[in-house]
C-alpha cells in the first residue's frame, strides 16, 4: 500500500497546526461561525444534531493495520468506543468534542492519515473496488490510479471552492464494485483494440435530489492523459456549473442542461490546450505508483478447486460463513474475506473499537496487515491463505464479527438518519434493525438469495437508496416521519435508478412491506437461482404493488 513522502507528511502535519489555530481562534470568539464554517468542513468536521460529526479519509478504502488500530484507539479516547463506517469507505465519529479536533489530526497525521476534503465543495475521497489488486476480474489495480487523483485533487487551488461537492470512483474490474456510473466522474480501466491501457470516462452521475446514471462521455482516454483530462472536466464544471442554486449545482444538473454530447465537446476542447501538457504522465510516475501497489510475498499454495471452502470446517456456522464472506483471490491458495459489519442489533456499518483491534489483529495474523472498506459499509480482509479460514472465522465470531449474511436482505446499508444528521427527514438505523430482527431466520435468508436493501434518512441519499434493489427513503408528512420504497435499483454495468412503487408508509409498516415484497419474488421466481433484481427487471413493478397494496388500494401515483 501507499505510504507517505516528505511532501505528503509535511502537508498533513502543515494543515493540523494550521487548523488548530483556527480552532483555537473560533473557540475565543476571534472566528465567527461563518468564516469557521468553510474552514472545518474542508477538515471533514459536521456539526450535528447532537454533537460534531467528524469524517476521517480512507484513501480509496485501504487501510493498514496500525492505522485501525489507530483508528480505534481514538474512538476510545475522543469518542464513544465505536467508529461508523461509510459508503465513502471512509470512517466517521458521531460524538468528538470540538476542541478535540486537532488532537484527533495530529494523531491520524502520526499514522500517515487525515481528513482533509471529506467535505466542503471540493473534490472528495476517491473510491474503488474493495477487491482490488486481488479481484480475479480485474485488468490492473486501479489503486495507482486513485492515488495518483488523491495527489492531484488535495488542496488543489484551482478546484478547493467548486459549485459543489465533487466524487470520483475508478474501476478495473467487470463486475465494478465501485458504482462508476453514479459518481460525478467515473472511470473503468480499459485496454483499446492495440492492447493500450486507457478509460472509459463518465460524467454527471448521481444520487440526491436528482438522481442520474451518467453518460459515458468519452470511451477510450489514453493512460498518460488521465490528469489533463480530469482537468479539463474540472474546468468545465467550475466555470459553468451553478452557484445560485444548491440543489443545481452538481455536475450531473449541468450535463444535463447542456446535454451529454455538448458536455463532451466543451470537454475535448479543453482538453485540446492541455493534451500533452506538463500534466501528462510519464513512465517514472506511473512505476512508482505501480511500485507503491506491488503484491506482498505470497506464498506458492495449492488450490484445490475441487473442494469447496465451505467444507474446511464442520465447526458451527462455519459453511454459512464461507458460502457469503469468502471470494476466490486472484492467487491461488488465497481468498479475500467480507467482515461483516451488519450484526443484527448494530448500526449498519458500525465496529467497535474492539472489533477494529480485532480485525487488525486478523490482518496480520491471517494477511499482511491490510484491510479494506468496502462500499457495502463492511470491512476485507483481502490476503487470508485458504487453510486459515476455519480459525480466522473462529477469531471473528467470538468478536460478532462472523454474521454469515454477505450480499443478503440483512446486509444493509443505511445512512445515520435522523438518529444522529440534521438534515435527515427521518431515523434510518431503528428501520434497518427492525428489518434485521424479521429476517433473523438464516435458512430463510438463503433461501431468498441476493437482496441489495438500502435505507436513506434523507433525499440526499447517503444511504444509496436509489441504487438499491429495494430502496427506502425518509420523508417528512406533516412533521411526521414516512418511508417511500422504492423498486429496481442497482449499480454496476447495468447501472439503473429504483422506481417509487406508491404511496408512502408508516415507519411501523415498513418490515411487513419487504415482507410482502420478498414473498411476492418468491412466488414470481422461475426458479432458485433468479436473483430478485432480476425479477423485478423481467416482471416490472406490478405484481410488486399489488402484493404491498393490494389490487383495490393500489395507488397509481407516488406520494411523498
């Protein structure tokens, strides 16, 4: 993995005294809260409902063990044992005192970590495939890749203060576990027809208010043009973009006023005057980002196909487990293991400081001290030879670390809501848990197969509901809090937005509507193996509505 430089540590370390001050200037009445405000956000530091909130950077989702327990440690001390992890595949802190802040810099800053631009109108964390680098359907490891745009976008002067909030992802694999297609920019690795490595480029997705999949504005760029091109993009939404409006001032609002094909072409013309720029990468820049990604020493193992890893064990649960968590690796006699942070009773994606040690523990006892986040608001362990996994699934049950339900209707993902964010409409954390305590029957879940259930608190749909199978989405009725579903969602290649099925619900409803929901697929399988999303494609929504409303009741219009 990635470790700092000179630049890199003396930067971090510049912006903790830097904002230190700043803190200790608006806490003596020398800062008001608007000149503060843009100042702590670009520190990925919220005020919310009940105290800060305070977003700490994973880089493209990969951690190291010191680094988690870091991470943990820090919890312990300037929060309340836990840390959040996001769709961002970033951690946040729901209880850090202001004051505090700084202290909590300089310690991440210790271990090569930050949280610069995890907020504020800049460009964002860039994500990817929490299997890179060991994914078996991947061209490369986009991991340079995402460094290389984490070194170009940081404190870059020229995009710090942008119409609005900016997100990139990058992948290189088939299946893209990234969700190119609703960020601002996304970018699958490609080779051209001369075997030359380039992207695909896609701009103006989107979730929130206006939700888009984004046109693929370019199909081919070449390798050593990524940052001229990204530039260019760039340049093109700052200069035009609205700033009048918040709620039109994402990218995806101006490639769609303008049109894709117009979009394009203002791209390419910026492009044009910086195409082979002092930005074009060379051959040294990109071997030592490959260098800095280079395959740990693995071992020369058997992998004997034949046997399923489900079969190592006849330890309780152990089959279960296996069957969700374990993904085959890239090299054989390795897998890459889903940690699931999805135990009934918990927070979607919530880990104790506990279970963080544990984890880095695993990491180093089973791996080489890696860990992933992934974009399910779960943890990777992405290096764990096949003959371990009998004792690395005893280390994670005994942590609550072991739920079996990778990939299943209990394996949520779901914002903070109204629990603990202000702009939340409603609670997304008490739904998701009710939702696990009905579906609490393992058997069950199996049997339903692969479900994407994603709950949102809010429009601005941090929880990704609109990309979920089964979306559920927060709303105020009448100062009171009701829940849209919707059907259809999904990310990936075939990338679509959910459709509202009707009116909304109580949120005391909610778990008999997936129940509906889910004996409805049941029923309308052609058989095991059809996935719900599927279904739903071959289907559409009616039988859906009508097994939730009922064929008298059925309304013909979404209410909000």
């Amino acid at each position: 993995m990635y470790r700092y430089d000179a630049f890199d540590q003396a930067l971090v370390d510049e912006r903790v005294a830097q904002f230190r001050d700043q803190t200790r200037r608006f806490l003596a009445g020398q800062l008001s809260e608007d000149a503060f405000r843009p100042l702590r956000l670009q520190n990925g530091l919220y005020v919310q409902k009940h105290a800060p909130m305070l977003r700490i950077a994973i880089p493209y989702g990969t951690l190291s063990s010191v680094q988690l327990r870091a991470l943990a440690d820090i919890a312990d001390r300037y929060d309340r044992g836990y840390g959040h992890f996001s769709t961002r595949q970033n951690l946040q802190l729901n209880w850090p005192a202001l004051e505090a802040v700084p202290d909590i810099l300089a310690e991440l800053a210790a271990v090569q970590m930050h949280a610069i631009q995890t907020s504020g109108n800049c460009v964002r964390n860039t994500t990817t495939d929490h299997f890179a680098g060991v994914a078996r359907d991947e061209l490369v490891d986009p991991r340079p890749y995402c460094e290389l745009i984490r070194q170009w976008s940081t404190i870059h002067p020229e995009f710090a203060f942008l119409p609005r909030k900016f997100k990139i992802a990058v992948t290189a694999a088939t299946a893209d576990r990234a969700a190119v297609q609703v960020h601002d920019i996304g970018l699958r690795i490609v080779r051209d027809d001369a075997g030359q490595l380039g992207f695909e480029v896609w701009a103006g997705g989107g979730l929130g208010r206006t939700p888009v999949v984004a046109p693929l504005i370019r199909p081919f760029l070449p390798e050593r043009e990524l940052i001229n091109y990204l530039d260019a993009i760039l340049r093109v939404y700052n200069r035009f973009g609205r700033r009048d409006n918040k709620y039109k001032a994402r990218i995806k609002i101006l490639v769609r006023e303008l049109g894709a094909e117009t979009f394009a072409g203002q791209v390419e013309a910026e492009w044009a005057a910086l195409r082979g720029g002092p930005s074009t990468l060379t051959d040294a820049v990109l071997d030592d980002l490959r260098a800095a990604f280079a395959p740990p020493p693995y071992s020369r193992l058997d992998d004997d196909v034949a046997l399923p890893d489900a079969a190592l064990s006849d330890a309780p649960g152990f089959a279960a487990w296996a069957a969700r968590s374990v993904t085959l690796h890239k090299v054989p006699g390795y897998r890459a293991v889903t940690v699931s942070l999805k135990t009934h009773g918990v927070a979607p994606g919530d880990a104790t400081s506990d279970q963080m040690r544990v984890v880095a523990d695993a990491a180093e006892r089973f791996g080489f001290g890696e860990i992933r986040v992934s974009h399910h608001q779960n943890l990777v362990l992405p290096d764990v030879e096949r003959a371990a996994l009998p004792e690395l699934h005893a280390m994670l049950k005994a942590a609550r670390l072991a739920a079996p339900n990778v990939g299943l209707l209990t394996d949520i993902i779901a914002c903070p809501g109204g629990d603990f964010c202000s702009l939340a409409n409603a609670v997304s954390i008490p739904v998701a848990q009710a939702i696990q305590a009905r579906f609490d029957d393992l058997d069950d879940l199996f049997d339903i197969g692969e479900i994407e259930l994603n709950i949102s608190g809010c429009i601005n749909s941090c929880g990704h509901h609109h990309v979920g199978h089964i979306g559920i989405l927060g709303v105020d009725k009448a100062g009171e809090e009701w829940y849209q579903v919707s059907l259809g969602g999904v990310q990936g290649p075939r990338a679509a937005i959910g459709r509202i099925i009707g009116r909304s619900f109580s949120r005391a409803e909610i778990p008999d509507v997936v129940e509906c929901l889910v004996r409805a697929y049941v029923e309308l399988r052609e058989s095991a193996d059809e996935r719900f999303i599927d279904a739903v494609r071959r289907v559409g929504l009616e039988p859906f509505k009508v097994a939730v409303y009922g064929n008298a009741d059925r309304p013909e219009r979404a209410a909000a």
